[in-house]
C-alpha cells in the first residue's frame, strides 16, 4: 500500500510538470504520458535538443552574414585607399615636372616661363592639400581603433604624405625669394637705366648756367674724346686675347689638329699674294694669333654700318646728331653693366641679337659638338637665348667690348674709318703693328704681312691706331 501511494505521488508530480512546460499539448499527450513514463521523458528531450539547434544555426548564419559585410566594406575601403594614393603619386609626379619648369625657367631668365611654372607649381601643392584633406575625413576615424594596427598604418602613410610635400613647399619659398629679389635687381636698373637717359635729355633741352654745366660736363663728357676710343681699341684687344686663348684650349683638350686648323684659317683669308707660312719655324705663337685673326675677322664684320647690317636702319643719315647723342648715351650706360645680367633682362635687344649672330658666326655646329660634346648652347642661342656657360660668358666679354667701340666710332663726327693690312702686304710701321717681338726692338729686313690680326682706325684729328699684323720673311 505504501508503493502505490508512492507511485501515485510521483505520477501527480510529472503530470503537473507537463502541464507546466507545455500548457497547450498537455491534454493531447497525457494518456501516452500516463501509460508510458519512459516516452514522455525522450519526447521532452528531443524538443529541447531540435531547439537548440535551430538557434546555433541562426547565430552561425548571422556570423557569416556580419563577415560577409565587413568583408565588403573592407575590399571598398581598400579600393578607395588605392584610388587616392594613386592621385597623390600622379599629383606629385605632376609637381615635379612643374618645379623641373620653374628650375628651366631661371636659366636663361625668362619671367613668362617662371610665371606659368610657379603657377603650376602652387596648383599641385593645392591638389596634394585637397587629397591630404580627403584623406583625413575617409580614414583619420579609423585612427582611434581597431587595437591601433590601422591607425599607426594610417599615421604613417600620412606621415609619409607630409615628408613628400614638405621639401617642394620651401623649395617653393626659396623660389619666391629668389623671384623678388630679381624683381628689385630689374627695378634698380631701370631706375638707373632712367636717371642716365633723363639726365642726358635734360642736358640738352633745358639751358643751364655756366657753373652747371661745367659740373656736369667735368662728371660726364658728352662728347667722347678721340683717347676714350683709343682705351676702348685697348680692352677689345685685352678681349680677343682671353677669348682667342680659351678657345684655343679647348681645341687643343679635344684633340684638334692645330696646324690644320690654322692652314684653313690662313687659306680663307682673301690675299692677291700667295705667302707660304712654315708653322713650325714661326713659333708656338702662331696658331693662337691665327685664331685671334679669325674671331677678330668675324666679329668685326659689318663694323662700319650703323647696326652691322642686321637691319636696314637709316637713323644716322635721317638725325645725324641725335643718332650721335643716342648711342654715347647708351655707351655710357652699358659701360658698367654685366653683359651675363642685361641678357638676362634684355635677350633680344640690339646688343642680343649682335652677340647671337655673331656667336653662330664664329663657332660652327661642328666646332661646338667637337669642343663640348653636344649642340645646347647653339640650340640656346638659336631659341633668342643666352647660355649661362664659362665659354658664351668669354665670348660676351668680347661681344661687349666691340659693340662699345661700335657706339663711340658712331659717336664721333666723323665716324673713324677703320682699315685691315693685306696679306703678303709689305709694313707700314706708321700704320702697323707687329704682334710678334723681334730680338733687339727691331724688324729684319724683308718682314712681309702673313696675316692680319685686327684692324686698326684712323680718327678724324689725324691719329691712327694701327692695325695688328703677323709679320712673316717674305720669301
């Protein structure tokens, strides 16, 4: 009796732990839960089981529904990373090529050029600023997480971004500098360049008192004298020398057959006599004097007209005197100046384009490509500019010298007439003068003209200063 009761207990128990569970299945399922005890128990277990189930597999798919989309999100951020380091690689290879410009710009000095480059140059700095900010907003919140691996990567391409811009930004700046100060250096000559010319204009317009215009005229000659042409014949031989010896060298460092040099020298120069010249027997001189002869030929080509023959200016014949005025005007305000610094103001006026043709006139293509590997300052000089080179500066020095003898022979009234000795001519010691010392001071009997050297002038008041000859034994 005590186990019924037992088990009875122990039935009302499950019953009423059924109905607890699953209120609405407990009357469909209690006669199978009464009859068998052990079925209701494995029923209950595989619910439970079927449940848990289904809920692993929903979180298993959310899992790899939340990979999927980070996945994603990642590829897009990655793409778009790309993209704009891409940008910043074009935009600085961009800037690059601008500063390349601006650099090209400087030598020769052209302001035009370094404007359009400056420009250039501060649009792709603009660019690399526009890109650092779109960088900053796209990326710069990842910086704060992540464990710190992306925002160290982040801070570090960044950085990198900056040590890219930072040295073109103040090579920038120093560029700007260097710009301003050539802007003050143009403006003190021109101010210069208008204090001389207003001075001049005032001296002849406006009538002064005696005392000063003696001032004026003891400070500043406004006529030359017949001694400032012969000082100024003195530096353009002074001139010739130094150019005539560096090109000489440079011959000479690239090998140059000299003697077949100074033979074609010697065989273009016009001559109704036939002179042989034994180079070994005249001295180590020989070649450097035939050089001098032949730069001295070409650039003093074309002397006696007004603008040697560049153009058909007729200046001197319409206002003799203020053609006259004009050009000791500009004699004395080119006398002090660089000739390198007022190309690189003025590349293309008169005195440019005197120096440009007779640049191209005495150094053949071949000449330059043999004496320095390449045409670039023939190129230069055929483009109206002028190199910045050791050899086209020497040659300017000359190119000065003669166009400011050129301004005072138009200075004078009358203008000196300049002559040249003969080849085979015989000497004229009143009208000559040999370049060659003889032992003693004195000539041997039987000197003969070989070649001329440079021309000589004879001045309106009768002086002569003579022409420089080779003399040679005629034979």
């Amino acid at each position: 009796m005590a186990n019924k009761v037992s088990n009875f207990s122990d039935l009302i128990q499950r019953v009423t732990a059924s109905c607890l569970l699953h209120p609405l299945a407990s009357g469909r399922h209690e006669p199978d839960e009464l009859s068998d005890n052990g079925a209701g128990d494995e029923s209950e277990d595989e619910y439970y089981k079927t449940e848990e189930e289904e809920e692993e597999e929903a979180d298993r798919e959310n899992v790899r529904v939340c990979e999927g989309a980070k996945e994603e999100v990642r590829n897009e951020r990655v793409m778009e990373m790309e993209t704009l380091m891409g940008e910043v690689f074009e935009a600085v290879s961009a800037m690059k090529r601008a500063y390349v410009s601006l650099q090209g710009a400087h030598c020769p000095w052209d302001p035009d050029k370094m404007t359009v480059a400056d420009v250039a140059v501060v649009a792709e700095l603009r660019r690399l600023a526009v890109l650092r900010e779109r960088f900053r907003r796209s990326f710069g919140r990842e910086r704060g997480g992540g464990g710190g691996g992306g925002g160290r990567r982040v801070g570090s391409t960044a950085a990198t971004l900056r040590e890219v811009v930072l040295p073109y930004e103040a090579a920038l700046e120093d560029l700007k500098k260097e710009v301003k100060a050539k802007e003050v250096e143009v403006d003190n000559l021109k101010e210069k360049l208008k204090t001389a010319t207003d001075l001049n204009g005032s001296n002849g317009r406006k009538g002064r008192s005696h005392q000063s215009k003696r001032k004026v005229s003891s400070s500043q000659p406004q006529v030359p004298a017949p001694d400032l042409f012969e000082a100024t014949v003195s530096q353009v031989k002074e001139a010739s020398k130094s150019f005539t010896a560096l090109l000489l060298s440079l011959m000479r460092s690239a090998h140059w057959d000299i003697g077949a040099a100074v033979r074609s020298i010697e065989a273009a120069i016009a001559n109704t006599t036939t002179v042989t010249i034994d180079s070994s027997a005249a001295g180590t001189n020989h070649a450097k004097y035939a050089l001098e002869s032949y730069v001295n030929r070409k650039i003093f080509q074309g002397f006696d007209h007004e603008t040697f023959y560049m153009d058909g200016s007729l200046s001197s014949l319409i206002d003799p005197d203020q053609y006259r005025r004009n050009c000791f005007t500009q004699y004395r305000d080119m006398k002090a100046m660089d000739p390198i610094e007022l190309l690189g103001i003025l590349p293309t006026c008169d005195f440019g384009k005197f120096c440009s043709k007779k640049y191209l006139s005495i150094v053949h293509p071949k000449m330059e490509e043999s004496l320095f590997g390449d045409l670039e300052q023939r190129r230069q000089v055929l483009a109206g500019n002028h190199p910045r080179s050791q050899f086209y500066g020497e040659f300017l020095g000359l190119a000065k010298a003669v166009w400011l003898l050129h301004l005072l022979a138009f200075s004078l009234d009358p203008p000196p007439s300049h002559f040249e000795a003969s080849k085979g001519a015989e000497f004229h010691p009143q009208y000559m003068e040999s370049v060659v010392r003889f032992s003693g001071g004195r000539l041997t009997v039987g000197q003969m003209v070989g070649f001329p050297v440079s021309p000589g002038f004879k001045l309106a008041n009768g002086s002569v200063i003579k022409a420089r000859v080779y003399l040679v034994p005629r034979s």
